[in-house]
C-alpha cells in the first residue's frame, strides 16, 4: 500500500480479523450463505495482504498479478454464478469488490514506493509520492460505490424504529454486516491512497 505506514498496518489489523472470521463462518450456514462467507474470507485477507505497508514488503512485480489473477477469477467466478441464478443479485457486490481489488494491485504495481528511494543517493522522491497510481475517473467511481455500500450497510447494521414515542432496537445485528462494512470502509481507506 502507498499509504502512511500507520495507517496501512490498521488496515492489515482490521482485514485480517475481518477475514479470518469469515474463514471461521465458512462452514456455519446453508450453501449460498456459505460462498457469500467465503468471498468475504478471501477479500478481507487479500485485503489484509495487499494493505502491507511497501516499505515492509514490496511485492513488486509478482505480487500485482498474484492479486489480478485471484481477484479476477474470484470475479468472473460471481458473475458466472449471478448469471446462472445460483446466487442473487446482491452478490454483485463481491463482484465489484474482487475486480475493485484487481484494479488497485495494478494500479499500486506501476505507482511509486514511498519511503523507498527512487534514484541511486536519494532519500526519496517527495513529487512521486502524490502522483495518482490509478485513473482518477475509475478511482473516483469506486470510491462513489463503495462509499454507498458503507452508507447501506450502516443503515442495515443499525435498524432503529420508533414505536409509541421510544426507538427500539428490533434484535441483535448480524457480525456479517458488520465485517461487510469494515471491508467496505478498507476498500474506500485503500482506494483513498492509490
């Protein structure tokens, strides 16, 4: 990740535990839940993987297309279910997610290391630091929809009604939605950094 290093280490944190309990659910529900759990595992530990400060682990140039490859296939593998009706059109989602991630290991491939030094007996190089690593457009809309989805799911995550003038909270919320939101706000923290 391009980011400060802070920053990319929370990351790492809050995707790991996000992946790794969707790893645990793998096995806990009926069968489309289960591959909705499962796309969840995989995107928040490559999540976690990809959210590796550069100057700690720079996977360049293997690592961006290890990531194009597993995202890619996890994507096209969602659409090819969505479009057989195996799995609803709420699944979508993985499907923007998983190509979302493609797009930012490409894009994170061809940008600048921070903290790394460019050129022989630099210390850095301040300019490329700031210097977009995706198209701005593309980046822009992604952040649009993941930026929604955040909005959504909190609004799923906390369903208040009003009975008889006091707000109620009808059950306990899903930890499902909740580790969808956390890796909807570490899409919009990563995209917020390429």
């Amino acid at each position: 990740m391009h980011g400060p290093p802070l920053i990319g280490w929370l990351l790492v944190a809050l995707c790991a535990a996000t992946g790794a309990y969707c790893l645990v659910r793998v096995h806990a529900g009926p069968g489309g839940e289960r591959r909705a759990v499962g796309s969840d595992a995989l995107m928040g530990l490559g999540m976690a993987a990809m959210a590796v400060p550069a100057t700690v682990l720079d996977t360049r140039p293997w690592g961006a297309l290890l990531f194009a490859v597993v995202f890619g296939a996890a994507g096209v593998h969602t659409l090819v279910a969505v479009a057989r009706s195996r799995l609803d059109t709420p699944h979508l989602h993985h499907a923007v997610g998983a190509f979302a991630m493609v797009y930012m290991a490409l894009a994170m491939a061809g940008g600048p290391v921070v903290g790394r030094s460019v050129h022989a007996g630099t210390a850095g190089h301040a300019a490329a630091a700031h210097e977009p690593a995706g198209t701005p457009l593309l980046t822009g809309l992604l952040l649009v929809y993941f930026a929604v989805y955040v909005v959504r799911t909190v609004a799923v995550l906390v369903p208040v009604t009003v009975a008889s003038g006091q707000l109620t909270w009808p059950g306990r919320p899903d930890l499902t939605h909740a580790c969808r939101l956390s890796m909807g706000i570490g899409m919009l923290a990563m995209l917020l950094t390429l």
